[in-house]
C-alpha cells in the first residue's frame, strides 16, 4: 500500500493542490541547474502561488555541509519563517539535501519532495532517511523526517538521459532481490525500451514503504534496504574525485553482485541464483574494470551500519529475501571485488 502523503501524478495539480489547502507564510523550490531547466521551467506557468527559487549544483560532490549553509543563508535573506514551506524539485542529491536544510532550519520547517530522477521516485523520497556527507563519506550525516508530502510525476522521467535512468533502476533492481522474486522474474524477462515505468515505480514504493512502516529509523527489518550499499557506498565514495566517476545506482549495482557473491560463499544463494543476479545486471549496465581495492575496503569500514569496527552487511537468503548485519572479513570483500572483474 502506498502511504497517504505520497501522490502519484500531475505534478502541476498535485502540487496546487497542496499549497491551496494549506497556509504558509513562504513558498521557495528547492533546485538544481537540471531540475530547474526540465522541471520548474515547465511548470511556473501553471503556477499561481508567489514563490522562490533557490539553485545549488547537482551531483553528490555537492551533497555537503557547506552546501547545506548557502541555502540557510538564503532561506534567512528571504525571509523565511517557520510557518514556510521548502519545496525540493530534483533528483537524490536535492531530495536528501533539502530535506535535511528543512529539517534543520529553526529546528523544523514543513517541506514536499517533488522527485524528478527514478533514483529518487523510488529511493530518496520515500522513507524519512536524510543526509549529507562528510569529508566524502556517504550520508554521515542526517536525520529521519518523513516530508509532508512527496509528489511522483512519471513525466520527469521523460527528460534523463539513459544512463541517469539506469542508475535509478538499480534500487529497483535491489527491491525485487530483497522482497520479490516474482517482480524479479518479470523485470529479467521485459526489454529496457519496454519498461512500463508508473507501475515499476508504484510497486518499487510498495516495497519500500511496507518495510519502512515496520522500521522507521532503522534499527532492524529495514536494514535490508541497504542490500548492495556496504560495497557500493565503498565503491561509490573511493570513485567520487576521480576521472572514471562511477554513479550512485552503477555503485550499487556492483555492490549488488559484491554482495550476492558473499551470500553464495556462505552458501545462502545457489551458483544459479548468483549467474542470474550477475548476468542480468551486467546486461543492464556498461560498467568499469574496478581497482583501489585498498581504498575501497578503506571506505568500507566508514559505513555508518558498521559496529565495533566491524564491517556490517545484508546478504540475500535467496531472491526475494534478505537478512542483516553480517559481519564481512576483508577479505572476502576483496574476493567477491575480484569476482566482479572476472564476469566483465
């Protein structure tokens, strides 16, 4: 079931209609350069309310504390109070920065995502995780606040680049592994160009709102949310300066194949599972030879669900199912590293 705040549809109606039953004393969207030419453009002349615009720089590299402090001053120079509203029209990067800037300013201002990017229709809008990083480390920081309301409009979709659109498949990839095989079967089986997307991302909400609602701030079940994130994260965070720069849902797609490897070492999926996992992944994505295996396991052992200096993870018990917190050797990180280099 889908939750009540979230709204599937006409981003122009839905959107009025939330600000038309409500009373805040300041409007302002939240943007990046992209969402402001794709997504804002098209819909300021539907627009009846005063409102105003605030643009940071896309991508994770932005996704810091010092971003988060442009947008504080900017919401003091304009004014804004806590009966005021924060609007965050954009991918990931714009979803958790926002929310966090919102949730943090005058300890609480109300606040709508407007997710533009499958990543995070799918991912960062749904769930009430909100973070930024620090020194390059992935999300240490943050809360967890739910938006008042978070409006889905398939039509975003219409404007990413395939690859954009690709890296947002990969935690819908993550959901059928963890939670539904039959979904799995019927996403190996469709071709990309015919990916019937309204009912990818409703089902994908499905998902995750189901286990959220049992585990809010993450302290069992929904740990299994981070399936594929311990190594990806790592992966992620090791590329994120260098010239190969490696895309969040890419990361998490190694990390998928990292961590299905583990799973089969500790013989909890069978070699076929893990061929089917492995080929259709790669079939998916264009994806780097990696090294800086150092680094990587470096960067493992900053992850924020690691205890006692032990590197934590969720390993599947076959697709559709998943546990959590395993403790991962080193060692085996760096084998099922070696593993993925292999089925390039």
């Amino acid at each position: 079931m889908i939750p009540d705040h979230i709204k599937i549809g006409d981003a122009k109606k839905l959107l009025s209609e939330f600000i038309g039953n409500n009373n805040f004393s300041k409007v302002g969207f939240l943007v990046d350069e992209n969402s402001k030419k794709h997504c804002l453009k098209p819909l300021e002349e539907y627009l009846s309310f005063n409102y105003d615009v605030i643009t940071i720089r896309g991508g994770e590299e932005n996704k810091n504390l010092s971003t988060c402090e442009a947008v504080w001053t900017e919401l003091i120079k304009l004014k804004f109070d806590r009966k005021s509203l924060l609007i965050n029209l954009g991918g990931g990067v714009v979803s958790d920065l926002g929310g966090f800037v919102a949730s943090t300013y005058m300890r609480g201002i109300d606040f709508i995502n407007i997710p533009s990017t499958l990543l995070a229709q799918v991912d960062a809008s749904v769930g009430g995780k909100l973070g930024i990083d620090l020194h390059n480390l992935k999300n240490l920081i943050g809360v967890f606040r739910e938006p008042n309301c978070v409006i889905v409009d398939i039509n975003f979709l219409n404007t990413l680049p395939e690859r954009e659109l690709k890296s947002g498949f990969a935690e819908v990839i993550k959901h059928c592994l963890i939670r539904d095989q039959k979904m799995f079967r019927n996403i190996m089986n469709i071709r990309w160009e015919d990916n019937n997307w309204e009912e990818i991302v409703k089902h994908s909400i499905k998902i995750k709102s189901a286990i959220v609602k049992k585990d809010l701030k993450e302290s069992g079940i929904r740990k299994i949310l981070n399936f594929g994130h311990t190594i990806g994260h790592a992966i992620e965070t090791t590329y994120l300066h260098k010239n190969q720069k490696i895309l969040h849902g890419e990361a998490i797609s190694i990390g998928m194949i990292c961590e299905s490897y583990i799973s089969h070492h500790f013989n909890k999926i069978n070699l076929h599972d893990l061929d089917k996992i492995t080929d259709y992944i790669l079939k998916i994505y264009k994806l780097p030879k990696l090294n800086h295996f150092t680094t990587i396991i470096e960067n493992a052992y900053h992850d924020k669900k690691n205890l006692s200096q032990n590197i934590r993870t969720c390993l599947l018990d076959g697709i559709g199912s998943c546990g959590y917190d395993f403790q991962l050797d080193p060692k085996l990180i760096v084998k099922s590293l070696e593993y993925f280099n292999e089925k390039l």
